[in-house]
C-alpha cells in the first residue's frame, strides 16, 4: 500500500556522506539529495539523521534549512520528522492557522494508538497537550467537537452493534431533520462512537432515510461547524477516499495548495499511498503522478514523484 | 505510602493450596483467606490466581463468591482484581448507579498515564470505550464535564506558566463572579490544563480575589453539576485529600457507606493510603484504623484492617 521505494538495507555511513557531499560547494546538489532520502524508509531516515549529526557537528535539518527553499525544503523537512513528530508539527501550524480541517484529518483518519502516539509527540515537542491548544485555538460549538475528536480514546474494534447503529441513526436523523446541527447528540456520537460502529450507523440511515449522513446536513449559518461535520463524517467513513479528495481539491480548485499536496504525499507515501493513486485515477481519470506533476515543478515535483515511487517520469 | 504489609518472596504454590484448603469443607476459614490474600502485593496475588486455576480448574474469584458474601465479598472480589481492570470494574458499577462522583475520582486522581491504562482495562473488559459509557449515561453540562475528564491526555509535567495562570484565574473569576458556572471557558480550563498548571492557577485565584476557588462556587439549580465542579477541583489540588475526606463522609456521615470505604481503601492500600491515614488522623483526631473498626465488623473489618497495615488490632 507504500507508495515509498526503499532497500531493504541502506548504508546510513554512505548515505550521511553523500548528503553532506550534495550540500557542499557553490550549487547544492538537490538531485542528490533526492536520489538518497526519497528512497529511504522512515526508520533509514531516522539513522541517517543520527550519523550525520555525530559525522559532521550539525544538524541534517538545519543544513537542508541553509541548502533548500520554498516548497520542496517544506517537503523535505516534513519527510524527514519521524511521522508522529510530522503529525505534530502539521497539526500546530494547522492550528496557527486556525484550519480545523487538518485538525479533524489528524485526529480521525489514524487508530486511537496512533492518535496517542501523535499526542505524545505533540507534548514533547511544544510542553503542553494537543488538546489544551486547540481549546483555546477555537470556540462555540466547533471547539466542542474538535476537542472531543483530539481527546477521546475511541474503541478499535471492528464489531458493531446493529441496534445501537438503529437507534443512532434515529437520533442523527432527527436532530438533521430538525436542523438541529449542534445538538450534543451528534456531537457525542461522532466523537465517542468506534469508528466501525459509526461506519454502521451512518449505513443505517442511509438505507433508512434515503440519503447519506453527510449529504443531509446542509446549510447552517455556522458553516465552519457544518464544514467540521462533513470532515468528520468523511475521515472516519473512509480516511483514504477523504485523502484522496484533499488532493484532487489541492490541485483542481484555481490555486495549487502546495501545503495540502506535500502533506498527503509525504504523511502517506509509507503508509496506503498507493491505494490513494487507485482511488484518484478511479474518479479523476488521470493518474495522480501525471497531476502532480502539471501542478508541481522544479525539485519539488522531482521530490514528490519519487516518494510517490513514480521512477520514470 | 503503601499499608499492604507484603513479604518480598510468596510460594504461590502453598498460598493457592492455603486458600483452596481455607476453602474447602463446611465452614469458610475467612480468616486463612484473610492471612493470604491481606499479605500479598498485586504482583503475587494475580499469580495466586493463575496458580490456583490450573491446580484446581476453577477460578479463585469463583470459589469466593460461592464462599463469602456481602461487604467481605465485594472487597475481596475488588482487591483481586489487577489494579487498571479494578478501577474499571469501579467505574462500570459508578455509571450504573450515574455516580458522577466516583467517574471524577477514578479519572481526576490518577496520572494520564494510569488513566489511559485504566480506559484500556475498561475496554478490554467491556467491549466499548469509557468515553462512550460515560457520554450516554448522563446529559448537558455536566455530561460535557465528565466526558472531557476522562478523555482529554493531559499533560504531566510540574513546569507552570504564572502568565497563563494569572490569565485564566480572571477567566474563572468573572465566569463565577456572574454566577456562570456552566461557562465553556470554565469547563475548558478545568477540562485541558496540566494538573500543576491547574493549582497554580488555584492558587492565583486565592491570592488574587480573597478566596479559594471551590468555595466561591457556591448554589445553582444544577446541584450536581456544581458539585461535579467541586468534585474535580477537589481530585485536581490534591487526590490524597479529596480521599481521605471521602472516607471521613463515609463513615461520620449516618449510614456507613461501605462501597465507598471499600473502594478507597483497597484501590490505595498498595499507593498512598499512609498519606491518607496522616491526613486523616490530622482532621479526626482518631487513626483511620479506629473509625474503620469503629464503622465495619467481623471479616470484612478485619480484612480492610490488614490490608491498611494494622497487624495487631
């Protein structure tokens, strides 16, 4: 499901020394530098990191800062955090921003241990919780659902209940139908529920009221907080599908969001990336490679075709 | 800060023999469970149990239900019970009786760490979430609390921020001075915050406004809402005094409440419940061991008597 192409063994002594060679003398060898880490895993990375700094007395991250610009040194230096770290950063300049969809992203497309996982490295790295910041980062009724999709510890079983979903979906439907968006009820349900069981509840009211879930909440004059439950729905319905729309939007809306693109290629390309291309070439027609490659140029394309395992382009 | 009095080394062999033999014949020998079981540590009492089911094919927790009953059973069954699966078999029988009190104590006192343990005891033991437990047992605001108390990792460390501190005693102190103890801005504060970053900012809001938080919260239609605010002010300043006072309600107040002497009792005999008992002491004026054997009688009082570390009564 990677999309990454990696030895299974890489020389971490070789690879530090071919890096520190790349940044060397007047130009930077950008290729180079792709050649070596687009090709490595992320633990390869992690090593090469380490050897470097003991090697050459500084950091690899800080050298890549002096070496690479604008969106291929961004790409680089996500690619090059650990990925619970990466999730880290992405969600405080997400929270910089106020983007709540990234929020939402980062908190339900991942299991409940990979979540956790996140919020550890989040706290070692800023001293404070996940959930602290972005309470105090939003209000009303989207700071209650967001904080509850960053807090709870949801149960990961694939089991599911088909009266619960029933009953679920009768209250979802209700509180809908009455346009009654912020009802705590959808707010408990969505953000305590397992991901399985939702999954079933939101089947139930598709077959029982006609429509999807999603499709049903329309129009509110909060549109952040309506926006918020689609994501929601859409992450924890299916993580990939929501990827893969992230990325069509990034490229296909007037204005490439470079952001959105590195973070879904390089958050994926070890993990189901490839089942993202499956999923892209399936509604877009286009392989995600040839889009990427339209939208993207320079170093930066060259980058993220090859962690997208793209080799001949 | 343990009471248990507990040999370094145990024979689990001879102590599931010792038990079996207790129990076996007409009468129950309570007081050769008591002399086993009152001695060992967590540790050897799960590997009494593992013993004892594959000498005798039977489960011990079986044969002690057949064996003992009232208080003296719901002890013994509680303190055999490995510490995370206990507090979740507490909060299971919390959320039925919507003891709102005893949901703040198992997720208030604990660490995020031990929290988290806990939560995966309770679904490991009950096939679904704590969150989502306790988010369908109780509705509005003080659902709204509780949910986040037990969901929300917090962070551990001892460092304060007085800024933030300051900041955010004003915030309570204008929600409580208008009487709007239902305020977001209260539960979010109460709710995210690090433990210590929370006392500093208590103890701001002594200095700065003349009196301690807790009691300027006073009167409100929602009693128990505000007395879930207490509760969890209580937990956060100080778990050892929140639980020694709620043994003193449990046993000055009429009516002896057993569970509650109970729960605090074995959940603490292997932690802090020396801390509890010096705390006690200093508030009553009599040893704990006095009110304990004043309140409970025969096995039941002579097994919580061991366990708290007072061999000759």
């Amino acid at each position: 499901m990677a999309t990454l192409i990696a030895p299974e063994h890489a020389d971490h002594f070789a690879d530090a020394e071919a890096l520190h060679k790349a940044c060397q003398g007047w130009g930077t060898d950008e290729k180079g530098i792709i050649e070596v880490i687009g090709h490595r895993n992320s633990a390869q990375r992690k090593l090469i990191k380490e050897t470097y700094e003991q090697q050459y007395s500084e950091k690899l991250g800080h050298r890549f800062e002096k070496e690479l610009s604008g969106d291929f040194e961004r790409a680089v230096y996500r690619w090059m955090l650990e990925p619970y770290e990466r999730e880290a950063v992405l969600a405080n300049v997400a929270l910089k921003k106020s983007d709540y969809q990234v929020i939402i992203e980062l908190s339900c497309t991942p299991s409940a241990e990979e979540l956790l996982a996140f919020k550890r490295a989040y706290q070692a790295r800023y001293l404070h919780s996940l959930e602290e910041d972005v309470a105090s980062h939003f209000t009303g009724d989207l700071r209650k659902l967001l904080l509850l999709l960053v807090s709870v510890y949801r149960y990961e079983s694939e089991a599911t209940n088909a009266t619960l979903a029933e009953a679920e979906a009768e209250i979802l439907h209700k509180c809908i139908k009455d346009k009654e968006y912020h009802h705590d009820e959808i707010i408990r349900i969505l953000t305590t529920r397992s991901k399985a069981q939702l999954v079933a509840t939101f089947y139930r009211f598709r077959d029982a009221y006609g429509t999807p879930i999603a499709k049903s909440i329309v129009g509110d004059k909060d549109q952040d907080y309506v926006s918020a439950l689609h994501t929601a729905i859409r992450c924890i319905k299916s993580p990939q599908k929501y990827l893969e729309r992230v990325l069509s939007d990034a490229m296909h809306k007037r204005g490439t969001d470079e952001d959105a693109i590195t973070r879904v290629i390089v958050t994926r390309a070890e993990k189901d990336l490839a089942k993202i291309k499956e999923l892209f070439y399936k509604r877009n027609s286009e392989t995600l490679e040839h889009a990427v490659a339209k939208e993207t140029r320079g170093d930066y394309e060259k980058f993220l075709l090859t962690i997208m395992g793209a080799e001949h382009h």
